[in-house]
C-alpha cells in the first residue's frame, strides 16, 4: 500500500473560475503510478531506476499481470482517469489474486 499526495491542479482552477477543481484533481493513473513509484524508492533514488521501474510497472498493468486500486476503485488501464484529492491510497493486486 502506497499513499501520494495529490497536487491540485491550479491552472485549472484559475482558467475556470471553479473552486471544484481545488476540491478534486482529475489525473490519469499512469501519472499516479509514476507519483507512487517516485514515493516508493525515495527521492535519492537514480534516475534511471526510477524510469526502469516506471516503465516495468506500466507494462505490468498494461499486460494484465496485475490491477491497481485507488481509494477503493480497482484500475487496469493506464489511461484510466481518477478524480483524486488530498492523499491517494494505492494497492496492488496479482489479477490471479482476484480470480480466486
């Protein structure tokens, strides 16, 4: 279980005068992995690593080896948008974990 703070989308919310979009943030939840994965190694980790990890994950979802839940709503789909706000909880689920 990963948490990752949510940034709020402020050009959003000056570009439509909307205060909604200060509330919830939609992003797609390859950017969330990317924010997770950043989370999870640590801000020293080297670039590379992280890139290769970034990578090996999105294939990962992309083939169907496993699913991500985010605040209780389960993803496969990398271009999957979530409207998020505050801190996120993300989970990872083997896909053979959920068949059984």
């Amino acid at each position: 279980m990963l948490r990752v703070a949510v940034p709020i989308d402020v050009s959003a919310v000056s570009s439509t005068a909307s205060t909604a979009f200060a509330l919830a943030t939609p992003l797609r939840v390859g950017d969330l992995l990317r924010a997770a994965v950043v989370e999870a190694l640590g801000p020293r980790a080297p670039q590379d690593k992280r890139e290769r990890v970034v990578r090996s994950t999105l294939d990962g979802l992309n083939s169907g080896r496993f699913v991500v839940e985010i605040d209780g709503r389960v993803y496969d789909d990398p271009d999957d948008v979530a409207v998020c706000s505050g801190t996120v909880t993300l989970r990872f689920f083997l896909r053979r974990a959920l068949a059984a």
